[in-house]
C-alpha cells in the first residue's frame, strides 16, 4: 500500500482540482538501505515545517527547495516501527504522503517502519500467515452493538475439532481495536513465533476498551458478560481458565490487571504492560485487598508486568508490583528500556506469546 | 468508537504532556438531531481555520473563541456519510478529535455520518453482521505477499457444504483496500440487504489495485491468476462464471470493465462505477475491439455502468456507453444525481448487490 499510484496520480490530479486543492505526489518517509529516513512535505506558504518522532530526542527542521518541497533526512535509525508526525507552523498533523496512520482517537500520526537487516519479530515474514476477522458483538452491558477484532492463527478455518486457547489483549487510552494490529503488528508477532514453534497457535482478541460512561467497571462487564460469550459461541475455543489470557498496555494495563486479578476462575494468564492504575476501578479493587495468595499463585500460572525504564509510569509500576508482593502474590517483572511506546509494546507482546498456554 | 475517552484523557494529558503537545479533549464533529452538525479545532496561533466537507458548496470558516476553540455549525444536511477535512492557515488537515479517517493514499480526510431518521441502508442496523477478514495471499504476478479484505455473510462459518457467489469489488485510485469497508460500509450494505432478503448471501472480496508498476495490466493478472484462486482454496464459493461478479468505483471501475469484458469466461456480472478510462491498458483492449456482442451478451448476465450527472467523467462515461451500444453490446446504465463521490458509490454497490446472482 505504500507507495502511490504516481502516474495515474498526476492524470488524475488535473481532473480533481476543480473539487480539491491536491498537492503533487510526493514520496514521504523514503527508508533508505542504511536505515537513515527522508520525509517530505509539500508547502509553498508555510514558514517553518518540523518532524516530530520517537526516533528523535527533539525536533529536527525540514528545508524547502525552490518547488516548495520540504525535506530533511535524519540518520540511521535503529530498525523497528515509529510513529511520527510534522508539525507545519503551528499545526500537527499526519504525514498527507504516508498510508500509515496510527490508529488513536485524539492524534493523527503517521508511522514509519525501518526493517531489521534481520527481519525482526513483527515485520511481515514469508510464513504461513493467520487473519485478522473484524466482527460485531451485541454487548447487553452497554446497549449497543460494538466491533472487535479477532486474529486467527495460520490454517484456521473454523472446521477442525481442535479448540485454541485465546488471549483477549487490550489497547492504550486513546487508541482504538485496531492499534494491536495497526500500530503493534499482534497478527505478524503472532504468525511468526508460531511458525518458529516458539507461541502455541492460539485465537487473540481485540477488543475496544474505550468505554462510557464508566470506562473502567462497564468494561470490565462488558468482557466477561459479552465478550468472552460472543468468542466462545462464535469460535473453536477451549473454555477453561487455563486456556484464558488477558494483556493490555497502559489504560489497559490497568484494565488487564482489574479484570484478570478479579476474575482468576475466569483467566489463567495476566500480562500488564506499563499499566496505568490511577482510576476509582483499581483504587476499589486493590486498596484493602487481602486475597488468599496461595490460591491466587496456583490458578493464575503466569502474572507479569512490563514496563521500561525511562516510562513515565515506571515509579507508579514499581509501587503496584511492591504492593503485590507485599501480599505474596508472584508477580513476574519485564523490565526494559525506553518509555512509555509502542515499541516495547511490541517486544512485550512478544516475550508473553512465549510464554502462555505453556 | 467516536467518542473519546474524557474523563481518562483529561487525566493522562497532564502525564504525557511532557512527550507530546496535546490539545484538549474536545467533541467534533457533533451531529444534532435536526442533521446540522457542528466542528471544532484548537489552536491559539492559527489565523484562520476553515471547513471543507463533500455537504459544502464552498468552504466556511470556524471562529475561534477566547479558549482557542474554533468552531462552526453547519446548517442541517442531507443523511449520508461525507468527507471533510480543515483548512489551516495554508494546512490542509483530517479533524484530530475524529477517528474515523477517509483510507486513502494521497489526502487525510475525516468522515462525519449524518445518520438518517429511517436508517439508510449504509448504516449499522439491528440485523445480523457479517464479518470483515484482513486475509494475506502470495501474488505470483507481483512478487510480493499482498493484503486483501473479504466480506463473509451474517452467520457463515466455513463448516457449510453450502458455496457461495462471490463479488470482487475494486477501489478507486488513490483509495486502499479498506476503502470499500470504511468509507464505502460495503458490509453494513450487503448485512442490511441479505437481512431483508433483497441481495442473496455473497462473499465480496476487496483487493488492493494500486500496483506498480503497470498498474493495469497487472493488476488483471493479479485478479485472475492470484487472487481468485487464493479465494477459491480458502472459501467455499461457486466456481463458475454465473456466480463471479467484478464491480469498481473510478480507477476501479476502468479496471473493472478491463478484467470483465477480457474474461467473460470468468465473470457473469460487470459493475462499472464512474469508470476511469484513459489509460494504456483500456485503449489496448477497447480501441479495435470487435466481439462476438451476441457470445458476450449471453455470458453476462448483467454489464452495467453507474456515473452522477455531475461527475467529471460523465461525458467519458457517456462515450464510453456509446462504444459498447455500436458494438451491440448490452449496457445497462444508471444515472444519479451528483459527481465523483462516495455518496454515489454506496448507491451503485446497493444497487448492483441488488442485481447480482438472481
């Protein structure tokens, strides 16, 4: 999809300027071989047009050529998926050039992704390769009819016998169902550790968690009342807690560690990354806690938090995992580098499809 | 989807405002009751922001208030799903508090749904959904592993003897695969027709037909010798002409009459919308063209050929109709209202889907 259609484009542009003001084909970010990125923009008005990025420490300025095209291009960037952004005066926005958006409620960026000279864990490989089933529940909790996603794994086909486990993983604060696989490449991660041998195939889920008007009890609800009913009559699963998982990062993190810790008949696996706790939910359900850890250590096989070391939540992370050891609860701790990013969201995603349904 | 996470947002801004600027939550578009529909933006620099929208005869500006809000109330507007985008100062941009973005390669545009008092046919009803499948084939002809999108039926599950007919349906130029699905609700319109038993169940596949780099004639390889059989190994559909249909918008629909009338062994239905034919690859196959009209007419059971009397391309389009009647082909037109939109696709596709396999 990258790349545009150029020569149709520039026939076409002529017809449709009656109706749009379309600036001329340009293409925008080029990855070089050695990983160094160019970004262009078109503008012949504007004073000043910067790239914001998560491969930048700051800002970097891109300078205009005399047909008003803006470029700057930085240096070799270590391979992975970033998103970024051009802030043209005093307006953010997306790259106009790049298919790629970073699928969030509350900013358009762009994304850009340098391969690995090696491919890495989440770049499309030549493996057999799952699908991604976008689908509509009735949830009885909110009153609405909601859309979700659901990954299955290579081969699938809904005839076997054979049940999957399944991990329900949940999205950031203001992202949408679609940034595990937009933004986090879940499906890619998932198809290449199963091609290895390295993940058990399983069902993933995606879920949209971005609830009201109580985001956090109402969706917790709407997980065991309505999701995990519409998965379990719609798919070959296999209904036993031990072949339950549930994952999130950041909001929900939070969500992942109210509803997996609170439902431990329900879920097998917990896997909270950089979870983001500040809410009445977690206030409600951990604050005088006193759970009976032995039996908690046994159903839950696995519990581990992620986070980096530069996250801005780190300290908050450090807190809550003191505060479940506290109450011997086995919490298994995934530390990092780097912060509060879809990139460690990636390598998180990766390092638990390892380790669940073991 | 459309709303925002308030509460939470307001919450986290504070904690991430040290990595990136946020603006504040705010609401847009908001549509009211009586179909008018309000837009915000924030800025404190900007030094004018105007609206575009598809419901527009001309752009209108928003006016900014003493919080740096700026914003517009558009009188009431006819029920339909409209493109927009804003203006600011010389930047053209989607409206960041709106996640549902125009998919297409060449401009960033929002969507705003103005739904009807009886709801369209393009809407979510209360009907049961059928999914939409991300699904990866191997194209021989390209080279590379390419994304497609596949529309199965409310309640289909792969385990049927049943086979089903099947719709290959073509995108416009610079628009993607998803095109169909996020701006076009190509499933909501196939849910709500089979609900009432006006369309028969049918797999619609949407492929990705911008390729490089002969976009044309490879593009037709890639449909005849990749994606159809990579369709027919993994769904249970009717193999023969008679359930096969192709139907393109734009680009998509010169693409359309350039894969169906070559291969009307394979194609019993030709739905060309607004077709897009000044190219290499239809002038090879049409300017001498000289079929047996009465083999031709009896193997398609249905060419037709939609456009709006204001598209850019109505007079191609009329010329082109021209061309198949001299040559005793039998064309069936249908004429709208209104010009080279979205809008105007919807009714073609709920028109053809209509027509098709009966």
């Amino acid at each position: 999809m990258k790349q545009t259609f150029h020569t149709l484009i520039l026939f076409l542009a002529a017809s449709f300027s009656a109706n749009a003001q379309r600036p001329p084909a340009i293409s925008s970010p080029d990855v070089h071989p050695d990983h160094s990125i160019t970004f262009r923009y078109f503008s012949r008005t504007a004073q000043q047009v910067m790239l914001n990025g998560e491969f930048l420490q700051a800002p970097v300025p891109l300078v205009k050529d005399t047909s008003g095209i803006w470029s700057v291009t930085v240096p070799p960037v270590q391979p992975d998926i970033y998103p970024y952004s051009f802030m043209v005066d005093s307006v953010s926005l997306a790259d106009p050039n790049n298919t790629y958006i970073f699928a969030n409620e509350r900013f358009k960026r762009s994304i850009v992704d340098i391969p690995g000279d090696i491919p890495l864990v989440h770049s499309m490989q030549n493996v057999p390769h799952g699908a991604i089933h976008y689908r509509y529940y009735q949830s009885s909790t909110l009153g609405s009819t909601r859309q979700l996603l659901v990954y299955t794994p290579p081969g699938f086909k809904n005839t076997e016998k054979r049940k999957y486990p399944v991990l329900y993983l949940i999205h950031g604060g203001s992202d949408t169902e679609e940034t595990w696989t937009k933004v986090g490449h879940a499906n890619f991660i998932a198809d290449n550790l199963i091609a290895q041998g390295k993940a058990v195939p399983m069902i993933i889920v995606m879920p949209y968690g971005n609830v009201r008007p109580k985001p956090m009890p109402d969706f917790t609800k709407d997980v065991i009342n309505d999701i995990i009913p519409f998965i379990e009559n719609n798919y070959p699963v296999v209904k036993k807690a031990a072949s339950r998982a549930v994952a999130g990062f950041s909001v929900g993190g939070g969500q992942t560690l109210n509803i997996g810790l609170t439902n431990t008949d329900k879920f097998g696996y917990i896997c909270s990354y950089a979870p983001y706790t500040a809410t009445e939910e977690f206030k409600t359900n951990f604050t005088n806690w006193s759970p009976d850890a032995e039996k908690l250590n046994k159903a839950v096989k696995l519990f581990t938090i992620s986070v980096g070391t530069e996250d801005f939540l780190y300290e908050s992370v450090q807190k809550n995992m003191a505060m479940f050891k506290e109450k011997n609860i086995k919490v298994k701790p995934y530390i990092v580098d780097g912060g509060h990013t879809w990139m460690n969201c990636k390598k998180f995603l990766a390092t638990s499809l390892q380790e669940l349904f073991k």
